[in-house]
C-alpha cells in the first residue's frame, strides 16, 4: 500500500528544478548581455588589428590620347601598414563604431611606351616608378543576423605618384591627388577563426596636382581627378591569439584629366619648349596583400 506523501514527490521535484533553474536562465542572460556571441566576437577581432604585409601591384596606365600616346604597365613590389578598431556592441548608438588607417608603398621599373616631350621621338624605356597610397575610413558596423555585419563608411584617399623615366632626358614627374567618398563594408564568419570581407567604395577626386622635376621643369600644374573606384576582398585567419594572418586583392580605377597649356624648360637644351600640356589619363591598378597582424 503506497504511502499518501508519495503523490508529492513529482510535484516537489518540479519545484526544486525550477527553483534552480531560474537563477541559471538569470545568470545565461547576463552573460549574454556582458559577453556577445563567438561570431560577433570574431568579427570585431577582424576589425581590431595593427598589421603590416608584404604586397605587389600591377599597374597599367593608359593617357588619353591619339597615337602616339605614353602606356606604362608593370609589377611594383611593396609593403601595406594597416590600423583598424572598432568598440564594442552596447545598448545604445555609439555601438560598433569603426575607424580605419591604411598605407601602402610600392615601387618598381614599368614597361614605358611614348613619346620625348622635348624631342617627340618615340621612346621605350623603363619608368621607375613609386606609387604612395593613404586613406582613412569612418563608419559604423550593423550586424545581420548572427554572422554578418555591414559597414558603410565615410572615405578620404591621397595618393602620391613619381614617374622616373630612365631615358636620355631623364624626365621625371611627380603627382598627387585627393579624394572622398563612401563606401561599404560586407563581413561574414563562417567559423570561430575565420572572416571573410568584401570592400566597396567610391570617391570623388578633388586638388589633383602635377610638376615636372628633371628632364623638363615645369611649374606645379592644377589637374582635375575624376573618380575612384575600389573593389577588394579579403580573408582573416585567427593563427593564436591575438595573432591573425590575412591576405586579399584590390582592384582600384582612378583618372586624371587635362591641364591648361604651360612652357616647360629643359636643361639639356638650355631652353623653354611648348606650349605643352598634361593630357588626361586613367589608371588601373590590382594590389595583392599578405600579412601578419596583432589584435588587440
């Protein structure tokens, strides 16, 4: 014959589980609150870093002009430095805020096909060239879903070109250009260690300059940048924290248009030449990243 009170013992069961339960689903909560999930923490880990990579490009220039007109293309080895962070997800707007550093310097001998300002003979030779690029981003970060995050930003770009003809003449130029724009952002974590990131961005050129330093000095000449446009993909690889390993490729388009007409001197011959002009050119450039970088 059973005994009454073991009718109760499933009821009091519950009551303890329950009991119990309660501060642990209170305690889960809190961690998750204080502590976002893995995914969110692998993104911002990508975003967090101080890195410095080995790089090349491949440049093909190309000026806007009837035949003959110079081309230059080539392979220019360098290095990239990058600076990125971003805070942490909080209860309020001034969450997954992102600011972002880059440099990159490459410099190499390209494939020179034109013409001699001073003498409008052809001339193929090689161009020394040194490609200077810096830009700074500012953006804030919006997760979609648990593994994606987008980030549109703002752009600023400078870019710093020296063309070193290694000819007769020895003619040497020097531009430089400014830009801004927009951009965005697509990242996706497919596991713990890994990021994926797709890049987009477009720039409007303003205070775009050039001079001639040797071979034909010419005063510093007012060119008009047109737009720039960059694509570019990327991985991050969490080795051990806090070291990753990334890599990726860029492509970017840029031009240049015309400058008015202006007497250049040379010094070989001992006089003034012209009226010339700086005529409009585009650009394209595709840059290859492998590098080492430390979260923090």
């Amino acid at each position: 014959m059973p005994f009454p009170y073991f009718g109760h013992i499933p009821r009091t069961i519950t009551l303890v589980v329950l009991a119990a339960a309660i501060p642990g689903v209170a305690m889960a909560q809190g961690f998750v609150e204080n502590f976002p999930d893995i995914p969110l923490n692998t993104l911002r880990a990508a975003n967090n870093e101080v890195g410095l990579a080995a790089t090349g490009m491949l440049q093909n220039y190309q000026e806007a002009l009837p035949s003959p007109s110079d081309t230059e293309s080539g392979w220019m080895p360098g290095f990239s430095f990058k600076l990125s962070g971003m805070n942490p997800l909080r209860r309020s707007d001034a969450s997954l805020l992102y600011f972002a550093v880059r440099y990159r310097y490459n410099s190499g001998g390209l494939s020179y096909q034109g013409f001699t300002l001073a003498t409008h003979r052809p001339d193929n030779t090689t161009d020394q060239a040194t490609m200077q690029q810096v830009s700074v981003r500012i953006g804030k970060g919006f997760l979609i879903g648990s593994r994606v995050m987008l980030t549109p930003y703002f752009l600023y770009r400078f870019q710093d070109w020296e063309r070193n003809l290694q000819s007769a003449l020895g003619q040497r130029e020097h531009y430089e250009a400014n830009s801004a724009g927009i951009g965005l952002m697509s990242q996706w974590t497919p596991t713990a260690h890994w990021v994926l990131t797709g890049d987009l961005a477009w720039a409007h050129g303003f205070s775009g300059t050039v001079h001639g330093t040797r071979g034909i000095i010419s005063p510093i000449l007012n060119l008009n940048p047109g737009s720039t446009l960059q694509a570019g993909l990327q991985v991050d690889y969490e080795l051990s924290r806090p070291w990753h390993l990334y890599g990726g490729v860029q492509f970017t388009h840029f031009s240049y248009g015309g400058s008015a007409p202006f007497y250049g001197y040379v010094p070989a011959a001992g006089r003034y030449i012209g009226p010339l002009h700086e005529p409009a050119s585009q650009t394209n450039l595709l840059g290859l990243d492998l590098g080492v970088a430390y979260h923090f």
